[in-house]
C-alpha cells in the first residue's frame, strides 16, 4: 500500500477480512459451531461490486490502454468469484455451523478477495504510471533531439517545432506528476517527484534560450555546449520520474547511490560494539573483553579515518587542528584500552589458580576495570566532539563557499568577479583565473554536501535525500552558469546571450541558496548550536585571513575574505533570527532579542569600514583593511555572546573541550571513583558487577546544570560503564511448532491510555509554564542521553540519589537480524527508547510496548508458517491489530509533546513523524490480513518485513 487510494480501499477490506478469520480460528480452536455471517458476507460483495463497477468504468474510458483493458476484467472476474464464494460458504455454514468444507472455503473467499482487490487496485494504479512512462518517453526522444541540433539550416523550422512540443510535454508531465504526488504516501517520493518536476518547469525556458542561441550563433561552440548541457540536466530529471514513480515503498526512495558506511558505522559503534564491551568488562571472559575491544576500536577507526581524510578539505587551520587533536586523543585512548584490556586478561587467568583469594591481585584487577572505565568515557566523549567538531567545520567551509559564489553582486566575492569579466569581455586571461576560481569553489561546495549526506543519511534519510536533490541540482547548474558566463564574454551586446546568462546566473544562485538554506539558515541536519558555532568559526577564520593577507599586500584576497567577512556576519546573524521566530520561550526570546540587538548595533561600522576596503583598488585598501580588523574584535565578541545564549539554551557548554578535558565526564567519573571507594561507599564493587548495583552520585553544583530547549534543567549523564554495566538477560527459546500467543499484558493498552488521559488532563489544567517535566513526571522523565549514556537527574544540590541501574539493550548481531528482521526491528525499537527514562512518561512506555508487541509479531510470524496450530492465524492478527492501537498510543502521547514544545520547529518535525507513524499502523494491519490469509506465500513477506 503507498497510494491514497489503495489505502482508502483496502483499510475498511482488511478489517472485515481480519474480523473473518479471527472467527473461524476461534471455531476451529474452541470446537464451537460457526455464527451466522450471512450479513457481513453480503456486505462485503457489496462493496467489492462498488469496486468492480468503477474498474470497469476506467477500462471503458478512452485512455485505457490495452494492458489495462487485459488486465482489469480478469482482476474484477478473480475478485467477484472470490465474493460469491464467500456467500455461498456462509450459507453451507447457516445450515452446518460446523462444516469443514464451509469453513476453508470461507478462508479460501478472503485470500482471493484481498488477492483480487489488489489485482484491481494494481490494474488501475499501473496504468497511471504507464501513461507518466509514455510521457517521459516522448520527451527523452524530443531532448535528444534537441540535443543533436538540426542536421542542416533547412531542417530549422521542424527543429523549432519539435522545440515547441517538448514544451509542450512537459507541461503534459507537470500535470501527471503533480496527479502522482498527491497519490502517493511516503514524503520521500513526493519530495523527489515535486523536486523533478520542478527542475523541468524552471529550465523549460533555459531551453528555449539556449536553442535560440544554437540556431542565431550556428558555429558558437559555447552555444552548442549550453544547449547539450541543458538538455541533459532535463533528461536527468525525465529519468528520475521515470524511477520514483515506479518505487513502491520508502526504502527505495531513501537509498542514495554513492553514499558510505559512515553513519551506519556510527550508530552501530554506539548502540551495538559498545555495549558489548562493557558487558565484556562485566564478566570474567578476557578473551571475549579483547575481541570486544578490537572490534570497538575497528569501528573507532573507520570514524577517525574518515575524519582525518575530510580534515585536509577544511579550511581553517584552528578547525583543522581540533579536528586533529580530537583525532589523536580517540587513538591513544584506543590503545590504552587494548593494553589495560591485555593486562586485566592476565589478571583474570591469575583469578583462577591459587591467587584466587590475593587481595592485591583482586585491587590490581579493580583498577584496571576502572581505568577500562574511564578510558570507554572518555572514548565516548571525544567521538562524539570529533563528530561536533566535523560539523562545525562543514558548517563554516559551506559558509564561506556559499558566500563566495551565491551572490553576483557581492564586490569582492567570486562570483562577482566572474560577473565583471563575463560583461566586460575585454581579458580572455581575467576570465579563465574567475572561472577556475568558481569551479574550484563550486567542487568544494559538492564536496561539503557530500560529507554532510554522509553523516546524516542514517540518522536522517529524508533530509540526506533532499540534500542529494539540492547537491545534483546544482552541481548541473555550476557548469551551465560557466558556459552562460563565456557565451556573455564572447557575445556581450547581444541580447540572446544577456538574457540567458541572466536567467542561468538566477537559476544558478537559487541552488546555491536552498543547500544555504538547509545547512547554515534553520537548524535541522545540524543543531542550531553547532551552527552558531559554525559560523561563527567562519567569521574568525576570514578575519584572521584577512589581517595575513593585507600584510602580505594581496589586494584580491582582501577584497575577498572582507567580502565573506559580511556574509559570514549575515549568515550568523540569519541564524540567531531564524532561532528567534521558531520559539514560543518567551524568556528566550527576550534573551536573543537582547544580543541581537547588540550586534546589530555594531553592524553599521563594521560594513562602513569593510565597504571601505571593497571600494579601494589601491594600498588604501591594506590600510582600511587594518583598520577593519579593530572594528572586528568588538562585533567578534558581541558575537559570541549571541552564540553563548544559544549554546546556554540548548545545553551545551561554551568552552572547548579539548581546553576542558573533564567538562563533560570528568564530575561524573570523579563521583563514581570516589564512590568506589571503601571510605565512600560500601554498594559499588568494581570487580565483577554481576548483579544491578546502586550507584551514589552527588549532586553537581548548580552552576553546572544544563538547561534543555523547554526551559528544563538537566544535569550532565552518568559514566557509559555505569549505564551499560549489567549482566544480559537469557531470552527464553520458542519451538517453531508450538502455539504463540502474545506475550504482553492485556491491561498494559489500557494503561497506556490511562497515562496519556492523565497528561492531557493535567495540560488542560495547567494553562501556564509547562516543561518537559511538568508534564510527563520529574525526575528523569524524559532526559535523553548524549550518544550511548542516560541522563540521570538529580536532586537538588547537598542531597544524594540512588540510581537503580538496568539493563541497556543492544542490537542484534547481523545474523540474528538476517534470522528475523522483524525481531531486528523490535530490538532497535528498545535499544532507541532506552536512552529515555519509562517513569511517568506515556511516550517511552508506549513505544516499549510497541517494541514487546513486534518481538511477539516475529515469533508469530515464524509459527504462522510452521505450526499447525488454528489459532495462530488468529495471534498473528491480533498482535498486528494491538502494534496498530500502541501506534496510535505512540501518535497520542507525541501530540501532547507537540502542544508543550516551544519550539516551532520541533512541533513541524513531531507532527510529520506522527502522520507517518499512522500510516504504517494502516499498513501493518493490511499486510497482515493478508498474510494471514495466505501463510505460505512469501510475496508477503517481503511487504511485512519492509513494514
């Protein structure tokens, strides 16, 4: 299902069809006689005929093509054959209740009326795909014509003319896309449709001016160049319909050609190898601590390789050498760990022979666990600065690229220089310097994309799909503005060439301003923190080179870097009032409002002064550019006090790491070491934890607290070997042929509901000051963890809490996942909410529920085709239907999130996801209607496991 009209179809179908089969597993399971079904039956061939009647009005209409008139009367006879039996079974039962041959030919009845509905639905469904394909066929022959150019000056008017029609066309297509986009469910084919259809509406002129171009200036090799490469960039866009309108779930629209492991290799680092060693340092198993350890630090590797290839990119030296310090601190620290993992293995083998109860040998074992401790901390901590520092740098480099060849009109600027060459047409040497010049900015724009795709795509498919768009787009669109920008140099009074580059430049710096607008303006692929803190680093590069190249006397450059000097200022000031709009904390507002303000106010001299710079082609602009550098230091740190109310805001501390080492982990792990002491604690033993242990954390001091978006304070996270320290739980082994039925609690819905009631209830009674905790409980409520580690919260200061560890989940092995994917699913589903505290929280408890529900799914989808047992089809349905009622649980306690959440943008996200998470629920029980209908056919496992 991935069309409206499927879904409004099939959704009311598979109710009655699951309702159906529930029944006569219950007969079959208890014995008892079968009711009397007769209305429903009715009912049902009611509806189907309402179906047939309209597939047989589409088969009659002009446009149906002959695939469609051989398709659709064979699926509406299959599905109308399929009604009757049902009819005819319902009677043979109305007269034996206990009919054997009433009853399969009942269940026979609603496979085939699932099977034959989808047959119709497909028929009708395939033929309007079919009519966009014969479209785009049309179109790819025009362009290619188009392309080739007219074979002689005679043959000009039939070129015209075919030029008028792939006009034409693609009008045609717009509509039948546009049709398309509305049909479909999954917002990564209508964002890739709307982005291809868009390209082709906005460039259907560029065409025309391009062959105007060819056909004026005959022997023009830029002229003949413009126009290939325009058609080529629309037959990119042809052939993108061509493939999204023929996907039929979310993962083929997700999938992006060319993108590497690197995010998957993150979260696997994190929610898998992690955990495994530290349940490896848990036990007495050195030899399964050290293979732990290898592959941890395998993994470790690929990430710092993959940072260290990207460091030489980065522009600013600073941002380079943090990348760089990061990266060696992640290496020695990887090292030690193997090294102390080699001695504790040898102090473990030592345990097992007559030193057994050698209190030295038992303390050398403690300290090593603890260094091994320490050492995952500390590990944790710095991969995850790497990543901010990686980001950070991206952010800042796509700043300064952007800056330098987004805006024709910016003096001093890239693009502006090739703006001046192209009109004045007078240095052929001139022109070719500016043109390297942008091709080399506009590779390194494609470049920082790239790494930004990278470190999304598995965190965020969407946005990496919409940045792939916007990175293709205009990776085309950079050539043909080079092409535009020779035709205008070797043409500049003609007004063919003028209006073509004036259109390609426009079209151009449009592309260039919507991956602007999804890096550096509004947080989304990246925090808003780290891109504050991004273009903020790109302001201070640029100011520093500007101070290297004004003495070096380079007139060029100063011009330059005083030029990105403004953009970097406007895209950080962009950014802080993008923050501004998007939150509803008013005391927040009243903060940024404030520092805005105060930049702001030093905005008028500090674009005198650098508009000084721009204007002077002399040694006068070495001196204001001097000058410059003083109005700098003030508005540098006016910026950064914007800066720090954003970082404040969001949680996040204001000084380096790497100047504070212990800054994020160094409070905790003082605590929890002094905690393991015998003058300190007597209920932390370092040497094995075996069993849950409780942990006694002191209370920070209250400067050290962090505040989240809502205003909520939250205190730093608990040590990953405190959080992930536990011994694995056995999960118990089910025969393939015994009876499953689901395992949760039948009131566990109930109270869910009952939880989502008493929040709601209690956000109608609170009309003001409602925060993340208010509503869903205090304490440690809804305290997400950092990475892999769980916020704890902590009382206030001078009081001591307990915290009651337990276990933290990890993902399957690659084999188990290829075992059961649906298990796979409902593990990842538990790893995920695990960083969250369950008390008083309907939304952790809800998904935990999901996640109980889909393990349970997997089990019965094993035992749907192997047991023979009735009442499995009968679990298997069930569970389905209970996963579709705890998603509309999970849409529930989300909604209440969004009517608390102050920030507009995080609402917009929250709303999205809850649409999603409907539709699947629909799906779900779908797919599963009609694998219980038909348990052996394994088409459907393929939707069930896509679910």
């Amino acid at each position: 299902m991935h069309t409206t009209t499927s879904k409004a179809v099939l959704t009311p179908l598979a109710d009655a069809v699951s309702a159906l089969i529930v029944i006569v597993s219950d007969a079959e399971t208890d014995n008892s006689p079968m009711p009397n079904l007769t209305d429903m039956a009715i009912g049902v061939q009611s509806q189907i005929s309402g179906l047939v009647g309209v597939g047989k009005r589409i088969e009659a209409q002009p446009s149906a093509d002959p695939q469609l008139k051989r398709e659709m009367p064979k699926a509406c006879a299959s599905v109308i054959a399929s009604a009757s039996l049902l009819v005819s079974s319902t009677a043979q039962l109305v007269e034996d209740p206990y009919a054997v041959s009433g009853r399969q030919d009942m269940l026979e009845a609603v496979k085939g009326i699932l099977a034959g509905t989808g047959q119709v639905l497909s028929a009708f469904d395939d033929a309007e795909v079919r009519k966009i394909l014969t479209t785009c066929t049309i179109i790819t022959n025009h362009l290619k014509t188009i392309s080739a150019g007219p074979s002689s000056p005679v043959d000009s008017q039939a070129y015209v003319q075919i030029i008028a029609q792939a006009s034409q066309t693609i009008v045609v297509l717009a509509q039948l896309t546009n049709k398309r986009v509305a049909e479909l469910l999954f917002l990564v084919l209508q964002t890739r449709l709307k982005a291809a259809i868009t390209l082709l509406t906005k460039e259907s002129p560029v065409l025309i001016g391009a062959c105007k171009m060819s056909l004026t200036n005959p022997k023009s090799d830029q002229a003949r160049t413009s126009r290939v490469d325009t058609c080529d960039r629309l037959l990119g866009a042809v052939k993108e319909i061509e493939e999204v309108v023929q996907f039929t779930t979310e993962d083929e629209g997700l999938a992006i050609v060319g993108a590497t492991q690197y995010g998957k290799t993150q979260k696997v680092l994190v929610e898998e190898l992690l955990p495994k060693v530290i349940r490896a340092l848990a036990s007495d198993d050195s030899a399964g601590l050290q293979m732990a350890i290898a592959n941890h630090s395998k993994a470790t590797g690929v990430i710092v390789q993959h940072a260290q290839d990207y460091k030489h990119q980065v522009r600013d030296a600073m941002q380079r050498k943090r990348i760089e310090s990061i990266c060696g601190e992640i290496s020695n620290t990887q090292e030690s760990m193997v090294e102390t993992a080699r001695k504790a293995g040898s102090l473990h083998s030592s345990k097992g022979g007559k030193h057994i109860g050698d209190s030295a040998a038992k303390a050398a074992a403690e300290e090593k666990a603890v260094a091994l401790r320490r050492d995952i901390d500390r590990l944790n901590a710095r991969t995850e600065q790497l990543q901010t520092a990686m980001n950070e740098a991206v952010i800042s480099d796509a700043g300064s690229i952007i800056g330098n060849i987004s805006d024709h009109k910016a003096q001093g600027t890239v693009a502006h220089r090739v703006h001046i060459a192209a009109k004045s047409g007078q240095s052929v040497a001139a022109l070719a310097d500016d043109l390297g010049a942008f091709g080399a900015e506009a590779g390194r724009l494609e470049a920082v994309v790239t790494a930004t795709i990278d470190s999304v795509a598995t965190a965020d498919p969407q946005a990496a799909q919409e940045l792939r768009i916007a990175r293709d787009r205009a990776k085309g669109l950079s050539v043909a503005y080079s092409g535009a920008a020779r035709l205008l140099f070797a043409n500049p009074a003609d007004g063919a060439a003028q209006e073509h580059y004036r259109v390609m430049s426009g079209a151009w710096e449009d592309s260039v301003k919507e991956i602007q607008k999804m890096i550096i303006t509004q947080e989304g692929v990246f925090k808003a923190e780290e891109i504050m803190s991004g273009t903020q680093s790109g302001f201070d590069h640029h100011a520093r080179s500007l101070a290297e190249v004004a003495k070096s006397g380079d007139i060029v450059a100063t011009h330059e870097h005083a030029a990105l000097l403004i953009t970097s200022a406007q895209q950080f000031i962009a950014a802080a009032k993008r923050e501004f709009e998007n939150t509803d904390d008013e005391t927040y507002r009243v903060e940024l409002e404030l520092k805005i303000n105060e930049v702001q106010t030093g905005i008028p001299d500090f674009l005198s002064s650098a508009q000084f710079v721009l204007d002077s082609f002399s040694s006068s602009s070495l001196d204001a550019a001097h000058e410059l550098s003083f109005v700098v230091q003030g508005l540098t740190a006016r910026l950064a006090g914007l800066g720090d109310v954003i970082r404040a805001y969001k949680g996040v501390p204001g000084q380096d790491p790497l100047e504070d080492e212990e800054s994020e982990i160094g409070i905790i792990q003082e605590n929890v070491h002094e905690a393991a002491t015998p003058e300190q604690s007597e209920t932390q033993d370092f040497s094995g934890l075996s069993n849950p242990t409780s942990v006694t954390v002191a209370a920070p001091a209250p400067e050290t607290r962090l505040r989240s978006e809502s205003g909520t304070k939250l205190t730093r996270p608990m040590s990953l070997a405190e959080t992930f320290g536990r011994k694995a739980s056995l999960q118990p082994t089910v025969a393939e042929d015994a009876p499953i039925t689901p395992s949760p609690d039948p009131q566990r819905k109930s109270v869910i509901r009952e939880s989502v009631a008493a929040a709601e209830a209690k956000l109608k009674a609170e009309s003001n000051g409602h925060t993340g905790d208010d509503l869903f409980g205090r304490g440690p409520a809804i305290a997400r963890a950092s990475g892999a580690t769980l916020n704890v919260a902590v009382e206030p200061a001078n009081e001591d809490v307990d915290i009651i560890e337990e276990e933290k989940p990890v993902l399957l092995s690659q084999e188990e996942a290829a075992a059961s994917p649906i298990k796979a699913a409902a593990q990842e589903l538990k790893v995920v909410a695990s960083n969250y505290s369950s008390s008083n929280n309907p939304l952790v408890s809800a998904i935990n529920s999901m996640s109980n529900s889909l393990s349970d799914l997997g089990n019965l989808h094993v035992a749907l085709r192997t047991s023979r047992q009735p009442g499995t089809k009968r679990d298997f349905i069930s569970s389905a239907q209970q996963i579709t009622a705890e998603s509309t649980n999970v849409c529930a306690a989300a909604g209440l999130l969004v009517k608390v959440s102050k920030d507009k943008r995080l609402k917009s996200q929250l709303e999205s996801q809850v649409s999603r998470i409907e539709t699947l629920g629909l799906q779900l029980k779908i797919v599963a209607a009609v694998k219980a209908s038909a348990p052996t056919d394994r088409d459907q496992d393929a939707q069930l496991v896509a679910w």
